[in-house]
C-alpha cells in the first residue's frame, strides 16, 4: 500500500473517530456505535474503537460481546485504567466476581489512584458480604474522589451511599472498641486520659489531627495541644474572679464607641483570601490595651481594674511583637474563619465577658462554647475559627503568653531572632532616590 493511500486511510480514521466521540458527546449512541464499527473496519487493532464497542455491548447487555472487544483493547492498550474497569464490568454482569476483582486489581495497578475502580471494588466487597472492608476502601474513595457538590451526576448515588457507609461503619467500631475499652478506662477513672481519647478518635477516624501551622516561627518539640489544662495555669482563677470588673470597664468603652476598630486590616496590595467578609468590617472588631508589645497607656488608664489584672500574668514580652491584648467584639451571625496565629512560642488566653449564647470557637478538632467567667487557653497555631449565631453582640478579652514548655532561655533567645528578623529587613527595604 503506498503511502499516500495510508494517508488518506489514517485521516479517515481519525475523522471518523472524532465523528464517534461528538456522537457520543450528545447522547446518540447507535450513530457512535455505527461510527465506530467503521474505525474497526478499516483498522482492527484500533484501541480506542474497541473500548467505545465494547461499551457499547455492556449498554446493549451483550457482557460476552463486550468481554471479547475489551479484552482484544487491554492487549493492545496496556496503560489505559478505563479498560480493565470495564472487562469488570463484564465479568459483573456475567456473575464472575473473582474475574471482576481482578480486572479491578488490573485497573488499580496501572493507577492506584483512579477512583471508579476503587468505587467498584467497594461496592463488590460489599456485596460479597464484607461490609467492614468495603467500609475502608470508601473511606479511602472519598479521600480523592470530587466531592458531592462536584462529582457528576452518576456518581452522586454510589458516593452518598459511601458516605453513609463509612459512618455507619465508624460508628460500628466506636461500640465495638468501647465495648473493650470500658473496663480498663474505669480502672484508670482518676487519671487524665484526654490524650488517649485523641489518640483513639484518630486511630479510628472520628476526629482529624490537626497540627501546627505557624506563620511566623515554629519552636520544634512543643506539643501540639488544642486546648491547655487550666491546671498548668494557676493565675487563670485570678483573672476569671475579675470578670465582673473587667466587663464593666469595657462596657464604660462600649458606650463611648472611641478607637474601636476593625481587627482586619489589609492593605491594599496584600490578598485578603479568607478575611475578605471581614476585611475592615466592624463585625469583628477590637479595642487594644496592648499592641504588638506596647501598651496602650491611654487605653490602660479607662480600664484601670484591668490593667492591674494583666500586669499580674505571664504575657508575653517580645519588643514589637508581643504582648497584644485587646477586648474582641464579634457581631451576631458573623463568623471568623479557619486560621492560624504566628507563633506557637506563644499561647492565646480568652476570657469571655459577654456571651449571648450560641457563641463558639473550634480549635483542631474540639468545639466548645464559651462561658462568661470561664478561661481557657489554647494554642493559635492550631487551625482555629470562631462564630457567633445568637442576636446580639459576643466580647472576650484577649490576651498572649509564653508558651510554658519554652526556658527562660529561650525567651531571651527568641526575642533576639524575631527582632533579628525585622531589623533585617527594615535595613533592605528600598529607600527613596535622591533628587526630583
């Protein structure tokens, strides 16, 4: 055949398959189907029309037919994941489950990531009967499948039943787990078995481990603890017994509504990502008594009970970084977004004045809703969000300290780094051209 009519062959093919494939685009699957047969006609090993027919087949219920044709594309075609899925399909639907799991095992070998096959091996687990292993591989389905919202409209079912399965599952496993657990955590009933809990809740998936995520400096080897004992911080009775004095002082503020601001604040040039809802919105705004490592004296000198109180504390003192205390305000139905603070060398300490009700913050994997008079203590690494669902207005005073697992040491010398840092590049930044 000379080269010309190969050609005039090949262009052919390929405009008939492009043909096929707009076909099936709009749904007209016989004239695809037709199409198709015509590719095979002219080119037998043509991969690509072996797989359509053999699709083909499966929608006629022709799985024998079908069987033929995608078997025929697999020793043709040995990289494409699409084809051993659907020689599953065949076996499926000719009964053969062993057959099936290992064209899906085939499927997974060229692509251990491809969702439709670990979909399937799911579903046939299931009706084999394993329903906990089934259960696992869902789990890992909706690990990298699109999410609900995203997925296409045939795969919304089989991915809401994976869902469903998945919780039932883990719920399953939570009563079984307990069911063996409960004497020897009666037997420990006087200690605190909080890590233990978390350490269970991730084993099994009931809860995401959250890690820190600091934006400015990260010390190594500190814990990675959501929410601190209150017992490590004896002080906390102190300030939490000045609530009453505290809420009056800021309330005197309230009223007078001087230099309360929004607490975000980007500048132009700066992407405003998660904080655009809140960007210089008087939603969530504050009022510092200290700020970026200095006092506010003015503002100090309105809440005198309060200043007393904080110069009592272990805040953090960092020059031109800390301490930063300031009374938070949060509007009604106004929520502040997953984030994370600067440093963990630092701890943030809230404690709630005003509290209307259905006011919560999330720190990792724990919610809890605050209590007038009621510190806490957590780690601002930790990704972390705050809302307030009631109809009225949420205050906290908010205040940092060190982190206590850090040395005196490393208080001198991480006051010394950061101020490194800025010094740095406060020395690079450009400087005006003379002149003009």
């Amino acid at each position: 055949m000379s080269q010309a009519v190969s050609a005039v062959q090949g262009t052919s093919i390929e405009a008939l398959g492009q043909q096929a494939t707009a076909a099936m685009a709009a749904g007209r699957l016989e004239e695809a189907a037709a199409l198709w047969q015509r590719v095979l006609e002219s080119s037998p090993d043509h991969p690509a029309a072996l797989l359509h027919l053999g699709q083909h087949a499966l929608y006629r219920k022709e799985p024998r037919k079908a069987l033929a044709l995608l078997e025929r594309a697999a020793t043709i075609s040995r990289d494409n994941s699409v084809i051993p899925l659907n020689i599953a399909f065949a076996h499926r639907a000719l009964g053969d489950s062993a057959a099936e799991m290992a064209a899906i095992r085939a499927a997974l070998a060229i692509d251990p990531y491809y969702y439709p096959a670990l979909l399937s091996k799911a579903m046939l687990l299931e009706r084999l009967g394993d329903k906990r292993q089934a259960a696992k591989v869902y789990k890992d389905v909706l690990v990298i499948a699109p999410s609900l919202e995203d997925a296409p409209q045939g795969l919304k079912g089989p991915l809401t039943h994976a869902r469903d399965v998945v919780r039932e599952n883990a719920a399953a496993l939570e009563e079984f787990l307990e069911s063996r657990l409960r004497d020897v955590r009666a037997r420990h009933k006087d200690e605190d078995l909080s890590r233990f809990e978390q350490c269970k809740d991730a084993t099994t998936g009931a809860k995401k481990v959250y890690v820190q995520q600091p934006l400015l400096l990260h010390v190594p080897a500190v814990p990675a603890i959501q929410y601190y004992d209150e017992k490590q911080f004896p002080w906390l009775k102190e300030l939490e017994a000045a609530t009453d004095d505290i809420r009056e002082e800021f309330l005197k503020i309230y009223e007078e509504d001087r230099d309360i601001r929004p607490y975000i604040n980007r500048p132009d040039d700066v992407p405003v990502n998660q904080w655009l809802e809140l960007n210089r919105s008087p939603k969530w705004s504050v009022y510092f008594l200290y700020e970026d490592g200095k006092r506010i004296d003015e503002h100090c000198a309105r809440c005198p009970k309060t200043a007393a109180v904080l110069e009592k504390l272990p805040l953090v003192d960092i020059p031109n970084l800390g301490p930063t205390v300031n009374f938070s305000l949060l509007a009604p139905h106004t929520r502040i977004p997953p984030h994370t603070g600067s440093t963990n060398a630092r701890l943030i300490t809230h404690l709630p004045l005003i509290v209307p009700g259905k006011c919560y913050f999330r720190v990792g994997n724990e919610t809890r809703e605050w209590q007038v008079g009621k510190a806490w203590v957590f780690d601002d690494t930790i990704e972390h969000e705050a809302w307030n669902d009631s109809d009225q207005l949420r205050v906290i005073l908010m205040l940092d300290i060190w982190n206590p697992y850090l040395t005196a040491a490393e208080h001198d010398l991480i006051r010394v780094l950061l101020n490194g840092m800025l010094d740095y590049y406060r020395q690079n930044a450009a400087r005006p051209q003379a002149g003009g």
